[in-house]
C-alpha cells in the first residue's frame, strides 16, 4: 500500500467508543511486549528531547487499512493531536485523551488526530497478525486510519519524549506544517486537557 495523505485521515476524529476494544487483542502478549519495549529504548541510540518548535522527526508505522504512514506527511495540512501509548496500561490514558479530543472537534475538517500505538520486542513481533486483527475488529472503520501502529523506532521515541511512565498518555500537537506546538502528558482524568483545547483554537483562528 502506500503512504496515505493527509486529506485520508478521517476529519475530526470522531469519537469511537471501540478503540478501548484494540488493546484487549495483547493482553497475552503484554508481559512480552513491555519487556520488549524497554529493552528496545536501552539498546537505541540516544536521542535529544523534543522541543516545541522542532518540526517532528520521522514517525512512521502502519494504519488500521494496511497502509503505510510517515505521520508528518499524513498530518501536513490539519491541526492534529497525538496521542502515543507504550504500554498495556497506557490505553485508558490514550482513549480518554483522544475521546475528549474528538468531543469538541469532531467538526471541524481542519483538526484531526492520530492513536498510535507503541509496539516493540519479540512477543509483539511474534504476535503482529494477531495483535491488528485484534485492534482492527474493536475499532469503528471509519477511524482505520486514525490509528497508526508503530513497530520499529519504538526505543528512541521513549528517549525523545522521557516516557518513563507506563500507565499515561504522551500528546504532542502539531500545527499544519507538521511543527510541534505543544507537547504534555496526561492519564485517564484528562487533567490539563484545557490548554490543549486552547491551544488548538489559537492554531484555528
């Protein structure tokens, strides 16, 4: 497949109360997985965190459609939130951020935003088949494509962003050059989520 533009990307993000379904497909794979992940950021080299108003760095995986992404590109044109997950316990951060994130701007063409799920290690690996029919069958097909998993360079994210906690969200927006604007973290109480939503509306005025 190829790379899929930005004006593929479902608008608004509309809310899908099916994407907490999408991690259930790992939790036989989880201990794996997480061992993976934080074997991958120690073996990476080392990265220099980002900072607001770096373009972002090459970010690729694969959407929910079976096609390759290089998210700066698909998000090039649209305000567009990021929520990354590393962990099996990060889900609930991630779903309520990017929930409430599609509640206000689901309207709007020009604001969108992309799930991307962190996967590193052998047992994800070994599982990979199974893992996105398990994500594809507990999400909405109309956000396919807001979902993209990331299978490699798993290790030099952690680096960039200091993701040291398991069980939060890690949010980045970028403008519609793809430039970082505003970065934060945030766990399941969507605590700051105002300044986000602030943010965004500056971005749109």
């Amino acid at each position: 497949m190829g790379r899929v533009s930005a004006n593929a990307i479902e608008p608004g993000c509309r809310k899908a109360p099916g994407l907490a379904l999408f991690w259930g497909a790992v939790i036989a794979l989880a201990a794996l997985v997480l061992v993976g992940v934080g074997v991958g950021a120690s073996a990476a080299g080392t990265r220099e965190a980002l900072e607001v108003g770096a373009m972002l760095p090459t970010l690729a995986g694969r959407n929910l459609a079976g096609e390759k992404v290089t998210v700066h590109e698909a998000a090039r044109g649209r305000v567009t939130l990021l929520a990354l997950g590393f962990t099996y316990d990060s889900r609930h951060a991630v779903d309520a951020w990017a929930d409430r994130f599609r509640g206000e701007f689901h309207a709007d063409s020009h604001v969108t935003c992309l799930e991307l799920p962190m996967m590193s290690g052998v047992g994800a690996r070994m599982g990979k088949p199974f893992i996105e029919r398990g994500m594809r069958s507990g999400t909405p097909r109309a956000l396919y494509r807001n979902v993209v998993v990331v299978w490699s360079g798993v290790g030099e994210w952690k680096q960039r962003l200091h993701a040291g906690d398991g069980r939060i969200a890690y949010l980045m927006l970028l403008d519609r050059e793809g430039r970082l604007v505003w970065s934060g973290t945030g766990g399941r109480d969507v605590k700051g989520y105002e300044k986000l939503s602030a943010r965004v509306r500056a971005l749109r005025r």
